[in-house]
C-alpha cells in the first residue's frame, strides 16, 4: 500500500525529464541517407545473394578466359563435337571449339552489351526526362511527342530493321537497342521530375535565387536517383533478353563474335543431339536476369521501402 | 464520353502521320535494296540504275515519302522485291499472327488477373511466394530459349509419349506451322487441328506476359487491399468476397488496361522470335526475311501495320480507362 | 490490466439527459487486449480496455497519437488486419462477438453496430457513383429492398444529412464532392440500417475547422434519427464537451480516468487528465494565464517498461509510479474512475493544471520554481495532433525559444523525437492513434 504524500508533491523528489530517458526509449543512432538505404538493402537476403551471383558471373565471364586452358575461337579437329567431360566441361561444337571457352566469351560479350546499353539508355532517358519534367511546356510536350512516337513502333521490330543495317560490332548493337528503348525510361523519370518538382524545398531553393541547373543537379537528381536506379537495372536485364533475340533471328552479334543468343541460334538444330550446347547458354541468361531482376527488386525496396513489397 | 473518343481518335491521326514518317526514315536508313545488285559483278551499272529509278531511289527523300504515302493511303503497299504486290501477303498471314497473340494474351490475362489477385490477398503466404517467384522467373526467360524447350520436351517427347501411350498415330501436339498442310476433315477437326498448333507457341507467349502482368497486378491489387474504401466496404457489412470483388478487383483491374494496352507493342517482339521457332508463315517470318533482303516496300507496309495496332490498342486503353475510372473522364 | 468492473461503478448516462432508462447495456467490452507482432517484437496496442455503452448514450474516447483508442473500436467490428491478436469480450446485445467468422460478423456491422471514419477522402470508393455505395448499404441487410427503393432511400438520407439537391448528387460520384460533404455520405452510409451503437473515429480530424462543427452537427442528427449509441473517439476535449455524456480517456493502450463528461472536465483525477485539460487554451481566462504543456513524448509499445506508462512525463512521479502500474480504482463516488496512485490526493485538494505542470516559460533546472507559473517562454512545444496523411511527422523541437502551438485545444502531439517516432510509427502496423 503506498501511503499517500503530502499535498506539496508538487515539489516531486524526482525531476521531471525533459524528453524521456534512454531507459524507457529506443536509441537511435542517427544515420544519413545511404547508409539507411544500403542497410535496407543489405537486410534482403535474396537481393544480396542475386547481386553476389551476378558479381560473380560476371567475374568468371572476364577473368574465367584468361585461365581457361582452351581459347575462345581455336578449333580442334581432334575433339569433334564431343560430350562433356572433365576435358571439355561444356562439350565441344562442330570444329572442335571449346564449349566452356564459347560459353565464356558469349556471357562476356552478352554482360559487356548489356551493361554499355544501360549506361546509354539511362543517361538518355534521365537526360530527356529531366528537362521534360522539370521545364514542363513546349519541351515537354515536344519531347513526349517524340517519345510516344517512338514508342508506337515494336521494339524487336525496329531493333531487327535497323540492326540489319548496322554492322559495327557488339559496339553497334548496344547502340541500337539503346537508341530503342530509352523511350519508355524517360517518360518514367519525367514523372518523377514532375511530382519532385513541387516540393516545397524546390520552391525554397528558387526563393533562395538558385538557378535551374544547381536545383536539377543538387536537387532534383538525387532524389530521384532511387528510380534512375532501379528503372536501370531493369534495362539491363531487357537488354540482356533483347540482344539474346536479336542474335538468335541473326541480326544481332555477328561471327567471328558470338553472344549467348547466338551460341543458342547456333545449337537450335542440335537439341536433342547436342542438347548442352542449346541449354547451357539458355540457363545462363536466365540466372543472369534473375539475379538482376532480384538485385533491381532489392534496390526498389531499399529506396522506397513505404511501397507494396513485392517479396520474391 | 463520346466527346472523349471523338477527340482521341482526331488526336490519332496526327500520330499516325508522324508515325509513317519516323518509319520511313528509319527503314530508308536501315539499308540499301540495291546492294545485292551492286555486288553482283555480273549486273550492268544500267540495269541497276533502272532498277534504282524503278524504286524511286534516285528522288529526294521527303519525294520519295510522298508518293509512298500516297499510295499507301489509296490502299496501294507497292510490291516487294520479287515483284508481288506486298498488301495480301500482309494480310493474309495478319490473321494467323493474330489468332496467336489473341489467344495467348486472353490466357495470360486471365492467369495474372487470378494470380495476382490471390498472391495479394494471400500476401506472404506459400501461395504468394510461389506466384511473385514464378512470375520473376518466367520473365528472366527469353521467349525464344522457351519455345523451343517447349518444342522439344512437350511437342516432341510428351507427344511420343502420348502416343505410345494411347498407341494411336494421332498428334494432339504441334510444333511446326500453324495448321497441317493439305488438311482434310470437318469443321471440328480443323478446329481441333489449328488448336493443336496453337497450343505450344501460345504458352510460350502466355508464360512471359503472364508473369509481367501477375507481378503488375499483384502490386496493384495489394494497394487496393490497404485503402480506406476497403475498409468501409466492409464496415457496411459486406462479407469478404463481395468487398473483393466489387470494391477490390473492379478497382485494381484499371491500372491493368494501360499495362495490357502497351504490350501490344511488347508482344510483337514475342512473336516474331515464337513464329520463328515453331515455323509459323506469319507477319514474323515475313518481317525477317524483309529485314534481311532489305526489303523496303514490305519493311514499311509491315511496320504501318504493326504502328495502327499499336495506336489503336492504346485508343482502346484509353477509352476502356476513362470508362472504368470516373475520375479521369473530365479530360 | 483493469478488474473486472461491477455494474455500478460502470457509470450510465449523465444526469440530466433524456435517454432510455434501459439498463442494459447495448455494448460491453471488457478487458480487450489487442497485440501485434512485428519484426521487433509485440506492440501491446490496446491492455485491458473495458467500457459499457448503454443505448442511446454518448461515450467519448479520449487519447493522442498511439493511445489505442482506435485500435479499440476497430476490434469491436473486427476490422483488423489477420495478424492482430484480440482477446478479452466483446459483447453487443448479450452476444459474443470476438471469434465470429466474417460470415456472421458481416451482418453486425452495418446494422448493429456503423462506423465512421476518419478521412472523407480515401473512404468512399472512387468509381461507384454516391447513390450507389449508399444503396448497397441498404441492400446487403436487406434483399427484400428492389434497386429502385433502395435509391430513394439513399436518396433520402442523404437529404438527412443535409446535402443539398439530393436527387441530383445521388447520380456524383465521389471525387465530385467537398470532404465535408464526402464525410456527410459516410454518416448517412452509417444510419442507413438504424444501427444501435455508431463508432464515430476522429470524424472530423481531416476535415477544416469551419466545416468540424456541420460534422458534429451531421452526427447529432444521426444520432436523433437512429436513437444509436455513439462511440466518439477523438483527441478534441472541445468536440467531447459538446456532445459526450461520458468520457473514457485512454493513454498507452489503457483507460486511465473514466467518468462523466463533469466529472473529467472540472474534478480530473489523473495528473495526464490535468494535462490535457491544462493545455487547453479557454477563452474565460483571459490572457494572463499561461498553458501548462506536458512535455515528452508517449511510450513506446513495444517494450513498456513495469509501472505507470506515463511517470516519466508526470510531474508527481515517485518511485512507486515506477515500479506499479496503477489499477483504475473509483474516487468520488463510484462513477469516476482513475488509474493514479495518487488519484485520492487529488481528489483531497482538488488540485488544477497550474499547480501540477509547469508553465509555458519557466526554467525546469529548479525544481523548486517547477511549482508556480512564471514569466518567459519555454518548450516543448505541444503541436496538434494532426497524423497527416502523407505520413510527414511535425516537428515539436525542445528549443528554448519555442511557442506553444495549442490554439485549438487538441492534445499534445508527441513532438519530433525521431528516437520515438521511427520504432512505433514503423513497427506498429494498426494505424497509430
């Protein structure tokens, strides 16, 4: 039973706490930004693991030609189309080549398109989308003209006809898919230019006298980096699966290169002959967009993590 | 609403325009018919210069665009390189490419509607994991690779499986073509034996729209189930299922128009590379061999047709939008 | 964890007012425990609420920002998400509700027991026409009613609650109305099946402060039209002046004083109750007086240490209010209840808000000058309680040259500390109210 004090418990033996005291309260430490951002993106086991695969990938796909013991591209009339085996992992093809050899160099060349296409396709997309939405009026409605103009042509339809003509490489190919899909990019950084653009702090930095440039680049841009970011990964893996088709139709890497697409192209007759030559490739290009679409998934969550979960 | 439609459809034609010549450019870009002649030893610098003045090579191009276009409104496509006239080679394969895309869109659509839907409100359950990693997985798959696996395991070895199974001579599986040549049979039987070819492309199709469109729909779905009107719908007494369906689903669906509407665009892609695998005689074929014997009449009467779909499916969308969304059809 | 409570001591509807003299009650929850477990543990939302609403009476449900007054009610319809845990009893009419299935839930809700909402905005489904979503509210309890008398009684009720040209709005859709009038819709949705009890959370929290009173006004002819119950959860002590018979004022998931709407508002017996009342601005006392915030922050759920959940804002803290967590005991009578050790104290010298919190503008190192209100401007600030929707929390900054921002009357918001906001506000699914 508490026996009750004197009414001058106004003057209380204990102090009041101005604000509450650690012991009944969370401790935060404070933490800016990205380090809040790669933390959240660190707690997605299977984004983490997808970007710890692709990594790889792609480091065997380099480094993995420089200690394979078989060349890409050197025939072998010893070892014609051969099963694999602890020699040939992968098998061997028509003359002889090395299917590990062919396998390597095709998911280089394949990452090396990719990755050129999304740099392409991003800088254009967020440079078109950003003026878009950030000067609004005649630019925008022009240049959404021009992207929705774009946008009415199939994509592999377009990639076929003007990949037929240009024949400068790998180099080439990633051009042209760039130059395909940038389209739908922009419109999607215009929408982020356009909501963002309305804050109020936008409205206090102009107050302040900052000029169009300071606020798109100090502002603007890396507020919507989040969905640069993650709008580029998804490039990335498309460009992967358009380059793949448009090898295999013949229209994309040409011989003497070869990409994962072709090596498919080029097994298509021998499915169930020389069925390791049709699906190695295949399960590779798979395992790569898988882990990018995870990676891209992971990196949505941890710049937004107040958006629906779309848990894998 | 009629106001509506009327206007999008006067703001189409401008696009289609514009269209016509951002096509004309980039195919008269995209190569030189003439060049096969050119390397041709055997063939006279007149013979192909008659032939560059027969195609109309040797004017500028803005003149070249419109007489083209003339034409092409008049209904005339010109004629391919062999000289046959490119329009009924169009049309008549645009029904068998249709008829795939139609049916594969319609199957996908379905699945991800029910997909979606059950991943949403079921969210984090075994169900949902199983359809969001199916749906990551299938469109980490290229069209083509899946065709022919699909071609291989379940045109080829099931179907003899099935065979020697029922011991009957009788495909239910097809893998080459879209209807047997030289087909004899009843109505049923042709039925029958066109949807045995459809059924191996159509999957392949329907597996990777499906898998874009499930996530899609999922996402949509679950912003539903979190709104406020949800919560009052069933505070007025409705029981589960009707809360679902009307006030859930009605709503979530719209967002899922626009997405339907743009993949028309997408799809094509998908058909061309399926068409290819299974030997279909459709508008892919037709725009492949074009493309590599630089066929310009055909490249172009193929891409105007392929641009009216495109910006008739987003008409379409769009009417389809305004009328399920109210809000929307002030504009 | 509240006793259970006899009948007495339950409190009926103010002396003075006319309601019927039915004594049993329409409503009785007791001991209703709501968690819900998170990434970082349990958050004990709701801990042992029990209240009994009689027919035709007032109840006011009184609370800031994560008190549980909403989770509350949400339980009693059975609204919350599947990962809620619910436990205690839930009665209306005789009937235990907690454990039904949605099936017989169903039929309750709507025609038993309404609910208003909080945001006019989001609450009505944006592609039914208004007409529509009232008639189905009339047609889902009864399948006797055709389409067409179902329009014109949604017709008619929207006429009750005063829209204008009835006929006509019928055929809106939603985004074509104001949020107050929006809001008019969701009451005539809750008085469509003559309910018995209508649960009215913070109804006019969204809305502007010109149109807050039309809303009060809007539930009052609810009220009459249906003879319900009401249920008024709010952070407003004006709006529960007005309209409430009794008051229940909840803090960290639990009732702390419960009593008549005279009862809490000129013989409070909870310092919290003080607080509340003492941040009030009142036009009767003139400028001279000073508000006497409460400074700090609520609890967080998760991990509610032992004792009372509010020691370490109170000023009359002592070491049992750390160690115990008060019961909800009677004083003054059996009407009145308050869950403070030093509740008869209070009652003794019947102290107010001045002489229990410190003063807009003292210094709080002296424990001694702590006692009487003094000049100079200080702290914390008690902003609002607005959850804005978009989820931006206000900043209340402990600076020293803070204003105190209570104009409107409302409850202390817990101010900006990021340390207590992240945790509760990211870890408790239920909407924080």
């Amino acid at each position: 039973m508490v026996t009750p004090p004197d009414v001058s418990l106004v003057t209380p033996e204990l102090p009041v706490s101005v604000g509450t005291g650690p012991e009944r309260e969370f401790t935060v430490k404070a933490r800016t930004q990205t380090q809040l951002i790669v933390r959240r993106f660190f707690a997605h086991k299977l984004a983490v693991g997808s970007l710890v695969v692709f990594v790889l990938i792609l480091v065997v796909s380099l480094l993995g030609q420089r200690f394979w013991k078989y060349k890409y591209g050197v025939v072998n009339p010893d070892a014609l189309s051969e099963a694999p085996s602890w020699e040939h992992p992968l098998g061997t093809g028509d003359l002889g080549e090395d299917g590990l050899a062919q396998m390597l160099r095709g998911a280089q060349r394949s990452i090396q398109i990719a990755l050129l296409v999304m740099v392409l396709q991003t800088a254009m997309a967020t440079l078109v989308g950003a003026m878009s939405g950030y000067f609004r009026g005649w630019v925008d409605s022009g240049l959404m003209r021009l992207v929705d103009l774009l946008l009415t042509l199939p994509a592999l339809a377009l990639l076929i006809v003007l990949a037929s003509r240009f024949n400068a490489g790998w180099v080439g190919v990633a051009f042209v898919i760039a130059f395909v899909g940038w389209a739908a990019d922009s419109r999607v950084v215009r929408g982020v230019f356009l909501s963002l653009r309305e804050k109020e702090y936008i409205e206090a930095a102009r107050a302040l006298g900052a000029k169009d440039r300071r606020i798109i680049v100090r502002h603007l841009l890396p507020n919507s980096l989040g969905v640069i970011i993650v709008n580029a990964t998804l490039a990335l893996a498309i460009a992967i699966l358009f380059e793949a088709a448009l090898s295999y139709l013949g229209f994309g890497v040409q011989a003497p290169e070869t990409s994962l697409g072709k090596l498919i192209a080029d097994a298509q007759g021998a499915v169930d002959t020389r069925p390791w030559l049709f699906y190695f490739p295949g399960l590779v290009i798979i395992m790569i967009v898988l882990t990018v679409n995870f990676i891209g998934d992971g990196l949505r969550d941890a710049f937004d993590p107040t958006q629906t979960r779309v848990r894998a | 609403m009629i106001v509506f439609i009327v206007r999008r459809l006067l703001i189409s034609v401008p696009v289609l325009i514009a269209s016509a010549m951002l096509v004309f450019l980039m195919v008269s870009a995209a190569g030189d018919p003439l060049a096969p002649l050119r390397a041709n030893p055997n063939i006279s610098q007149d013979a192909i210069d008659a032939r560059r003045h027969d195609l109309n090579l040797d004017k500028p191009l803005p003149q070249r665009f419109g007489i083209w276009a003339a034409n092409f409104v008049k209904g005339d496509f010109g004629n391919d390189l062999a000289g046959r006239p490119v329009k009924p080679q169009l049309f008549s394969r645009l029904g068998m490419t249709v008829r795939l895309v139609l049916v594969s869109q319609i199957l996908a659509l379905v699945l991800a509607v029910v997909a979606g839907v059950f991943a949403a409100v079921r969210q984090y359950s075994i169900g949902d994991y199983i359809v969001t990693f199916t749906g990551f997985l299938f469109i980490s798959i290229p069209v083509f690779w899946f065709a022919a696996v699909l071609k291989e395991w379940v045109g080829i070895r099931l179907n003899n499986g099935l065979d020697s199974l029922f011991h009957t001579d009788r495909r239910f599986v097809f893998t080459i073509g879209d209807k047997t040549p030289d087909f004899s049979g009843n109505a049923w039987d042709r039925i029958s034996d066109y949807a045995g070819h459809l059924v191996l492309p159509t999957l392949a199709l329907a597996a990777v729209t499906y898998a874009a469109w499930s996530r899609f729909q999922r996402a949509s779905m679950l912003e539903v189930l979190n709104s406020d009107y949800m919560r009052l719908a069933q505070a007025k007494g409705l029981p589960r299922r009707r809360v679902l369906v009307r006030h859930g689903l009605r709503t979530a669906l719209i967002p899922l128009t626009t997405v339907v509407a743009i993949n028309v665009g997408l799809i094509i892609g998908g058909v061309v590379v399926t068409e290819s695998v299974f030997g279909w005689h459709g508008m892919g074929e037709m725009l492949v061999q074009a493309a590599t014997t630089r066929d310009v009449n055909v490249m172009l009467g193929w891409l105007m047709l392929s641009a009216v779909a495109v910006i008739l499916a987003n008409l379409v969308a769009d009417i389809l939008y305004a009328y399920l969304d109210p809000r929307i059809r002030r504009t | 964890m509240a006793p259970e409570m006899p009948a007495e001591m339950l409190g009926g509807p103010a002396p003075g007012a006319t309601r019927k003299a039915d004594p049993s009650a329409v409503l009785e929850v007791a001991d209703l425990t709501v968690d819900f477990p998170t990434e970082d543990g349990v958050v004990h939302a709701v801990r042992g609420v029990s209240y009994r609403l009689r027919p035709g009476e007032v109840l006011g449900i009184v609370g800031e920002s994560g008190s549980g007054k909403s989770v509350t009610s949400l339980a009693v319809l059975g609204l919350l998400p599947k990962s809620a845990k619910v436990s205690g009893s839930v009665r209306f009419r005789g009937v235990e509700m907690l454990g039904l299935g949605d099936k017989e839930m169903s039929r309750v809700r709507g025609k038993g027991i309404s609910m208003i909402f909080q945001d006019p905005m989001t609450s009505l489904n944006p592609v039914y026409r208004i007409g529509h979503q009232l008639a189905e509210a009339v047609q889902i309890h009864d399948k006797s009613v055709n389409d067409k008398a179902a329009w014109d009684r949604a017709v008619e009720l929207l006429t009750l609650v005063g829209i204008p040209n009835a006929p006509d709005r019928a055929s809106n859709y939603p985004h074509e109305f104001s949020g107050g009038m929006r809001q008019r819709v969701v009451i005539a949705i809750a008085m469509a099946n003559q309910p018995d009890v209508i649960i009215a959370d913070e109804p006019t929290t969204a809305l502007d402060v010109t149109v807050q009173a039309q809303i009060l006004e809007t539930i009052k002819t609810a009220q009459h039209e249906t003879e319900a119950a009401i249920i008024l959860i709010t952070h407003d002590l004006g709006v529960v002046a007005g309209m409430a018979d009794r008051v229940l004022v909840m803090y960290a998931g639990r009732p702390v004083e419960v009593g008549s709407v005279d009862e809490i508002y000129y013989r409070p017996r909870m310092p919290y109750t003080i607080g509340l009342l003492g941040s009030l601005p009142r036009l009767e006392i003139g400028q001279r007086q000073r508000l006497t915030p409460i400074l700090g922050s609520p609890p967080s759920l998760l991990n509610l240490p032992p004792g009372c959940p509010f020691s370490p804002r109170c000023p009359m803290r002592q070491p049992v209010c750390d160690d115990i967590e008060p019961d909800l005991i009677a004083v003054d009578g059996l009407v009145h209840m308050s869950a403070c050790h030093f509740a008869r104290d209070l009652a003794a010298k019947d102290v107010s808000a001045e002489e229990v919190f410190v003063a807009t503008g003292t210094e709080l190192e002296d424990p001694a000058a702590q006692v009487i209100a003094a000049g100079g401007l200080l702290g914390t600030l008690t902003v609002p309680d607005d959850s804005p929707p978009d989820g931006a929390v206000d900043t209340g900054s402990a600076s020293a040259d803070g204003t105190a921002d209570t104009l409107t009357g409302q409850l202390p918001h817990p101010a900006g500390d990021p340390s207590t906001e992240t945790p509760t506000a990211k870890s408790n699914p239920a909407e924080t109210r």
